[in-house]
C-alpha cells in the first residue's frame, strides 16, 4: 500500500528570488527592463519610480507590480529611511489565460502584518532552499493573494465616514506605543465610542482594540527581528504594560511565541545597493 499521496501542482506562475532592500541614504532604483514580473513592497518611506513613463510614489504599507518589458526606474534618491520587499516571477505563455487573481498594479496593503511575514517567510525559505522554484512559486502565489485583497490606491470612498475611520486609524499608527484605547480614540475625536466603533469596523474589518494590538505586535516582530534587545523590552517599546500579556497577544496573533519567531524570521537576504 502507498504510503505518500502524490498531488500534482499546476502552478500559475514561476518564482524565480527575492530580498528586502535596506537604504544607506544614497543611489535611487536602477533604470532597466527585465524579463519578470517584480513585486515591490514598501515597508518603511517612499520609493519613488516609474514604468514607461507612469510615475509612482509608492510609501509606506504599498505594493508596486512591475511589468516585464516596461522600462522602469528611480525618480528620486533613495531616502536614509526607505525598506522595502522585493521579489521577481514569470508567467509562462499558457498560463496567462487561466489565472483568476486581479493584481492592483499599485495598491495599499490590507494586512501589513500578513504581507511582512510572507515575505520574511519567502526569504527564509530562500536561505534554506535556494531558488527552488515551486517553494518560491507557492509563497509568492499566497503573497499575490494579499494583494488582491488590498486597495487599489486612488479607490478610497470620500465619505464623513470614511475620514472618521481614518482619523482613528492615524491616531492608532502614531501613538500604539503609549496608553491609547477605543475610549482615549473616541475622547479625541469628540464622537460617541459605539458610533465609531461601528464606523471603523466597516472599513478596517476589525475593531479598535484589534487594531491597537496588531499595530503593536507590529511594530514588535519588528525589533524582534531587526534588534537583539529583550523581549521584556520589546513589549514595552510596542505599548504593552505587562510582558506576560504581550506573549499571550502575540502568540495568538502569531501562533508562536516571541522567542520563536525571532528565531524562525533571523534568516533574510537583505541588499542595501
């Protein structure tokens, strides 16, 4: 009797690297065209770039797919604080009918958090693997996968509403790391709790106090992956009083402890040119 179930995979497309560009404060994109497609992801700045002369300015929590054969570039020197996701793939010739995701070519991402631990994962994979390609093809088609449920950049309702939302998403992104709650939100923006409760969970899919911890886990998968400190201090530079609390929340959030993830997401091919 066999004991291995044998799946054929029809991949849709083939990926080929990836790397997570660091900026030293000087060069800008090179100006080129290639054969593959490659998917930008802005983690921290704004890159500035075109494609057959389409500008873009692409910051922070924004993808930018780049087409093959389209001459692309820099528009403007790195900035000292620009980071950003990089990875290339083809599509081969019969594959191109049969592929079913609507990739924005410039969107915001919905899930950041999701999209950084993809590509942290594609990287790893890479360490470990090399450029193999279906392991590579099967990370960037998940990595797509978040794109297609981002926003098209330019989409964004005009609405009282929709600023509402905005407004406490801002307030969220700037201030995770100190005493901020649905109640402090709400104070500040002089409207009732339950109202922009609602409010925010139509736009963000998810409520307050939700994105208040995603924002902080965040922040620390960050310094757990780019810095040595304990990971008591690392829950109290993302916003979390009590250390315990943050393992529980980031366990939940991550399926995995700290300690773990810092160990599993240390592997990066990181270029700074």
């Amino acid at each position: 009797m066999d004991a291995t179930l044998s799946i054929p995979l029809h991949l849709a497309l083939h990926g080929n690297n990836g790397g997570l560009f660091i900026s030293r404060g000087e060069g800008q994109h090179p100006r080129r065209v290639i054969d593959s497609f490659e998917l930008l992801y802005v983690k921290r700045g704004t890159l500035g770039i075109e494609e057959s002369g389409r500008e873009f300015n692409v910051g922070a929590e924004e993808t930018l797919l780049l087409w093959p054969g389209r001459e692309h570039g820099g528009t403007q020197p790195y900035t000292p604080d620009l980071q950003f996701f990089w990875a290339h793939f083809t599509v081969p010739d019969n594959q191109l009918s049969e592929l079913q995701l609507d990739v924005p070519q410039h969107a915001l991402v919905g899930r950041p958090e999701q999209m950084t631990s993809l590509f942290r994962r594609l990287l790893n994979e890479q360490e470990l693997l090399g450029e193999r390609q279906t392991p590579m093809s099967l990370m960037l088609m998940l990595i797509l996968w978040e794109v297609t449920n981002s926003h098209a950049v330019g989409s964004a309702q005009d609405s009282s509403a929709a600023v509402l939302a905005a407004s406490a998403d801002t307030l969220i992104r700037t201030g995770f790391h100190g005493p901020i709650s649905a109640s402090t939100i709400s104070t500040k923006l002089r409207c009732n709790p339950d109202y922009l409760g609602r409010v925010f969970r139509s736009f963000y899919q998810c409520t307050l106090t939700e994105a208040i911890h995603t924002r902080r886990i965040r922040h620390a998968t960050t310094l757990l992956t780019e810095s040595s400190i304990a990971i008591d201090a690392v829950a109290v530079q993302s916003g979390f009083d009590d250390a315990g609390y943050f393992r529980r929340i980031f366990k939940r959030a991550t399926g995995m402890t700290p300690k773990a993830y810092r160990h599993l997401h240390m592997r990066v091919h990181i270029n700074t040119a």
